[in-house]
C-alpha cells in the first residue's frame, strides 16, 4: 500500500487510529498492540501476499536467536548464535537480491549458461534486514531488555517505517510503545503529524513526480546528451531522488505521530552540505548510523592508525554501495564515495581548509556526478550521460527540449533547488511548530493540492532498494 493512494489516506490510516485508540480506552493493550501488528501486516502484504511468510519467518527467526542470545545460560554460545544470526540475514537478503547478480556474472566470467532465478524484491527486505542485524548485536553486547514477541512484532513490522525506513533502532522505539502517556490522543501530534504527512505528500506527489519523466528521458531514451541537456537531467534525478525519499520520510513521520511515536529523523537538507562527510550526516541519516555503528566501529574505526581507518571507511561505503542495489553501478558509486570519504579525512588529517562556497560546489558537484551511477540503469547510460555533463557533445539542445511538456519540469526543477539548498526542511519546520489557524490553512492547503496529483500514483524510488 502506498501512502501518497486514496485507500491509504482516507480508508487504512484512519480506520486503523480509530480503532487503535477505541481498544486503547477500553483498556485493551494487548488487542491494541495486536492491531498495529495485523495492520502492518496487511499493510505489507497489500502488493503481493506471497512475501508475508517471509517477513514473519525473518521476524520468528531473529526474535528466538536474539532472546537466547540475551539469555545468561547461552553465556558460552553466544559467538555462535550471533554469527548464525548475521549469516541467516546476510543469506536472505543475498538470495533475493544478488543471486541473480552473481549468476549473471559467474556467466560473463566462466562463459556458462546458468539460467536466472527472476526472483522478485520482497518489498523492505534491506531494511529489515539491517534493523534486525541491529538488535541481534546489541543482544549480544547486553544492550537490549527481555521483549515479548508481540512488541518485537511491533518493532520490527510497525508500517509507517516498515516499507523504506527510517531505519529504527529498538532502544529508541520499544519504550515508546510502552509508554503510558503514548496512550492517550495527543492532539498536537496530530495536527503535526497531518502537517509533516501534507509536506511529504507535496514532495512526492507535486515534486518528485514532476521531475519523474524528464529524468527517464535523460537517462533511459535520449541516445545523447548535449552540456545543458544532461546537467538538468541529473539536476532533476537529484532532486527527484531527495524529494521522493525525504518525502517518504516525511510521511512515516507524520503517520507515526498519530499514533504518538516519533520517528528519527532521516534528512537534514543534505544539499546544504560543505563535505562529503557533511553530506553523510544530512542524507539517509538513519543508515549512515548503522553503517557507523554495525561496519565502521566494528571493523576497528579509527582506532587502529590512520591506514586502518581509511580501510575502513572505503569499505565501509562499498558495502553501503552493495546494500542500495545489486549492479556494478552501485557498487561503483559506493566505491566513489569510500574514496572520497579518505581523501576528506586526509585533508583534515594536513590541516587542510576551504572557502565554504567553495566546499559547497566542490561536494555539490562530486554528488552529482556520482548519482549518475546510482540512477543509470546500464554502464552505457552513466556514460552518456557523464559525456554530455563534461561537455563532450557539445551545448546543442535536441528539438524535444524545447517541447512544452518540459517546460514544467523545468520550473519544478529551478523551484525545488531554491527550497533545497535556502528554505527551512520540513524537520526545521517542525522545531517551530504552533498549532493555530494559519498553520492549518497553510498545511490544509498542501494537503488539498497534493491530493489533485494522486490520479498519477507512483511508487516510491527506495522501493526498489
């Protein structure tokens, strides 16, 4: 189900937070926790039910190591448990979403003709995965308390986060599912919670869907690129990637706070960033955390001398490559990431410093150089692409660019830059929440307008990560 569809608007979200709050009043807390975990469910299961047994086989698997890890007789299996765990996830996620990547290239390499598996991407299964390869870890270090399945169940499958993140940790969600004061209606939270949801909608529905078709024209259909031609097509996937993603966010924010639970936050105008590392604490926050505390620390940080600590964070970003998708592309476009993240490090390592305009262009421009490999759908593509962005083709513009049909786009594209790198995010815009009238005009105005773009439902792009 797709939060920008009218079923999940006007029918799913609103019927399940009548009723979640009627069994909360009547006292009924278990009937309540068992609510959000078979809405979840059916929330997951609404693009195809085939999948639900295997989030409830990964959820039943992780619950039972996780407890045991936990438990103090397990004192001298508890390596072994861990790694059993790890290794039943990391196969999961790698049958689903790289086994035909590998038989592709084992193929190319050995010239054989094993055949395809032409398995389809259960929906959150990068996310889930990482969320519950956190909490086995953190079992292990002592870090987690004795959960019921039930709350485990809500943890893991609760539906705004569930689909594409943000990545939750269970120290930071359990207690709120628990807490009595979440019991109750919390009327701020849901007039806040409509307004961060309208903001998203706007994003995703107005914005991201906007830019959509003059992305795939660039990328999928144009055979070349000239100078202006390919640099507002990978302008428009920039912007179209943050406001789909940061819009999805938004969204689970604003559905989780109707139910009184806050959600991390996930972007901090990450185009506003003065370096690489900069940009990585303001893009896909959640996930830069767990590539923090799951990878870098464990590989030894910067504990280990200096040649140590770049291993670690170019490996680090290879493997945050290899988790957006199965593809050299993606495994390139982490690979330039790592690197750029040692070349940062050198330089503050010599003391080095830079203009800040011109430490914006700098991390600006390297971004979106690199989210050509990340959008490119073949090696062919990044190239003709790259080509047109370094002037190789000349500045002509094709005939089509003058088209009416992307004159839209165009200004949609002029108009989200603006609000990208000077205007407050929605987060910044919650820190100065005062419920009154002209925040509900201003919030039931973006909502109502957004609503008109729901004729042209889209999935979301993480979807497909």
């Amino acid at each position: 189900m797709l939060f920008n569809s009218y079923i999940y608007i006007f029918a799913f979200l609103p019927a399940v937070f009548f009723i979640y709050f009627f069994l909360v009043k009547k006292g009924w807390l278990l009937a309540s926790k068992t609510l959000l975990v078979l809405a979840s469910l059916f929330f997951y299961s609404w693009w195809n039910p085939v999948y639900l047994p295997l989030i409830l086989i990964s959820m039943f698997v992780n619950y039972g190591i996780g407890t045991t890890i936990s438990n103090d007789k397990a004192k001298g299996y508890k390596n072994i448990l861990l790694i059993t765990g790890i290794v039943f996830n990391v196969a999961l996620l790698g049958y689903f979403k790289y086994a035909d990547f590998f038989i592709n290239n084992i193929n190319f390499i050995t010239d054989a003709n094993i055949p395809l598996l032409h398995l389809a991407l259960p929906l959150a299964i990068s996310f889930f995965t990482f969320q519950q390869i956190a909490y086995l870890v953190d079992s292990y270090k002592g870090e987690t308390k004795e959960y019921d399945l039930l709350n485990y169940m809500v943890f893991v499958s609760f539906f705004p986060q569930l689909i594409a993140g943000p990545i939750v940790h269970h120290k930071e969600m359990m207690p709120q599912f628990d807490d009595k004061e979440n019991k109750k209606i919390n009327y701020k939270n849901i007039t806040m919670g409509i307004f961060i949801f309208a903001i998203g909608l706007f994003k995703k529905g107005v914005i991201a869907d906007s830019l959509s078709p003059y992305v795939a024209q660039g990328f999928d259909i144009s055979p070349q690129l000239g100078f202006l031609e390919a640099w507002s097509t990978t302008l428009a996937y920039a912007m179209q990637l943050y406001y789909d993603f940061s819009g999805y966010t938004d969204m689970a924010i604003g559905s989780a706070l109707l139910f009184n639970i806050k959600l991390p936050i996930n972007f901090n105008s990450p185009y506003k960033a003065v370096s690489i590392q900069d940009f990585w604490r303001r893009w896909h926050i959640t996930l830069s955390r767990f590539l923090r505390d799951y990878i870098y620390i464990p590989l030894g940080g910067n504990r280990k001398g200096e040649f140590r600590t770049y291993h670690n964070l170019f490996m680090t970003f290879l493997i945050g490559g290899i988790w957006h998708g199965a593809g050299w592309t993606f495994v390139f476009w982490g690979f330039l990431h790592g690197i750029a993240m040692v070349i940062h490090r050198m330089w503050k390592q010599m003391g080095k410093s830079m203009n800040f305009y011109l430490a914006w262009f700098v991390t600006f421009f390297f971004v979106n150089v690199t989210w050509v490999f990340f959008r490119a759908k073949e090696w062919d593509d990044a190239i003709k692409v790259l080509k047109g962005m370094f002037g190789l083709n000349g500045l002509k513009l094709p005939t089509y660019y003058f088209n009416g049909e992307t004159y839209l786009p165009l200004f949609v594209l002029f108009v989200s830059m603006i609000a990208a790198l000077f205007a407050k995010n929605s987060m910044e815009m919650i820190k100065d929440f005062r419920p009154g009238f002209r925040v509900a005009l201003v919030g039931g105005g973006v909502f109502a307008f957004s609503t008109l773009f729901l004729t042209r439902v889209s999935e979301f792009l993480y979807f497909n990560f």
